[in-house]
C-alpha cells in the first residue's frame, strides 16, 4: 500500500499521537502517504467523551506539517464521521466548509450506546446487538452518504461477549447487502480495516466475505487503514491487506485526494 488513510491523533478524543511524531514515524517506516482522520462524533452519549475538532487549528497545524515534510511523505488531510440519524446536515456543511481530502463515515453506536463499553450487551445476545448494529447502519446510510468511504462495517464484532466466535456475517447477509447495494449506488468506497487483525478478532473489518459481495455487486472502491490511534500500529498488516483484497476479486485499491479517488493496482 502507498499510504494509510485511516490514521488518528491527538486531534481525536481517544488518542494522545502527536501528528509530527505520527509523520516522522511514517517516513521512519517507508510510507509514501498519510491520510489523518480524526474523529468527530458529536453529541457522542458517552459523558466526559468528547469528539469534536477545532477545525481551523486541525487544517494549520496539519498544512504546516504538510509543507515541512513536502518530498519525504505525502500527506493528506480527511475526517472520521460517526454516523448518527440527525447530523447528516451538519456533516454536509461541514464537508462544504473545509478542504478535507477524504472523508469515512463510521458506524460508533448501538442502540444509543458506545459498544466498548459492556454494559452495552448486558442481557441481550450478541446476535442481536449485531444484527442491530447493521440495521443502525443502513438507517443512517440511507439518510446521509457524502462521504467517501465507509469505515470498517462490522466493526461491532470488536466487542461481543464471545467477539468472532458468535459471529457469520452470513447472518446478517440480507441487511449487510442492503448496505452494499447503497454503497455501490452512491459511489462509496469500503474500508479494509486491519485493526480487526491486531485487535485479536482474527479477520480484518469487515470480514472478507463481505469485501467480496461488495465486489459482487459492482463495487470497485476499496481503501485500507489501520485505524492507528498511535504511531507504532501504522501500516499494519498491508501485506495481508492486499492478498486479502486480491483473494476478493480486487485488481485495485483506491485513495482520495480532494475527494477524489485515485486507483492504484494491486
Ligand atoms: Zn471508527
Ligand atoms: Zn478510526
């Protein structure tokens, strides 16, 4: 892979990564190209949690690093959007108002719940939580889709009680391929996610079998990140990344550049 754009800082509520150190470490590691997409979930319900972004200091602080670095990396500068039935027009204006060269949209909550916490499948199956995670998705899919790419779909897996052991997205097929389907309609990519690997759930997010429907249905737009909330996880596991995504019918992965996609074969 050329880049990873799917990389968090400081920026971010969850992460402490200094964005220069993220940089040096990039370059450190051979990576051509950086995307970073801090996270904004807002009204995330998670008290003391807070996702949000002083865009203008974002944009400065990563356009200097931009300039610093020109010749020895390349980097880009997108956003996470945690998805939520009401902020599509506040992520529409917001997708307006910056020069963002990427943006994911991102699936967070269940039932109104951040699923890291447990009390999330407190008396309830993990089946369930799942399958409403994807319902959830498709719900606020259908009611906003101007982002470029949807980031790691199923990534509920992640905290199930018996995590990839309750899991066949098979299950969930008829509501995952409705998710596909709009991806296909609205020209969004599908992340490969590789933090599903390093996180112990033994697959990628999504699971394979998903990459492959959606190249079934016409999908052509894969990106890859490693979702790095810290420096030293950048770029990990891009080799399995791309045998995976050959393994699925993929002769390209794509990147964005003024929310523009770019191939690059596999
Ligand atoms: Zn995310
Ligand atoms: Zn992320």
């Amino acid at each position: 892979m050329i880049g990873d754009v799917h990389v968090h800082s400081r920026f971010s509520g969850d992460s402490d990564a200094d964005p220069e150190e993220v940089v040096q470490r990039a370059i450190r590691g051979g990576l051509p190209q950086l995307c970073f997409t801090d996270h904004i979930d807002w009204d995330f319900p998670v008290e003391d949690m807070v996702f949000d972004i002083d865009f203008a200091e974002y944009f400065s602080t990563l356009s200097a690093l931009r300039d610093k670095y020109r010749g020895e990396i390349t980097i880009l500068i997108g956003v996470e959007l945690g998805m939520q039935q009401h902020l599509g027009p506040r992520y529409r204006k917001l997708l307006a108002e910056y020069p963002f060269d990427f943006a994911i949209g991102s699936q967070h909550l269940v039932e109104g719940m951040d699923p890291y916490y447990p009390e999330t499948f407190e008396g309830k199956t993990d089946a369930y939580i799942y399958r409403k995670y994807f319902e959830e998705t498709l719900q606020n899919l259908r009611k906003f889709h101007d982002f470029d790419s949807m980031g790691h779909l199923d990534y509920i897996v992640r905290y199930g009680k018996q995590r990839r052991r309750s899991y066949n997205c098979r299950d969930y097929a008829d509501v995952i391929d409705e998710i596909l389907k709009l991806l296909v309609k609205h020209n969004i990519a599908l992340e490969l996610n590789t933090a599903g690997l390093r996180k112990q759930v033994g697959a990628p997010n999504p699971h394979p079998d998903i990459l492959r429907r959606y190249r079934e249905l016409g999908g052509t737009l894969v990106t890859v990140g490693s979702d790095s909330h810290k420096s030293h996880t950048l770029g990990f596991a891009f080799d399995t990344a791309g045998e995976i995504l050959k393994a699925c019918g993929f002769t390209h992965y794509v990147y964005y550049v003024k929310r523009q996609p770019k191939f690059v074969r596999l």
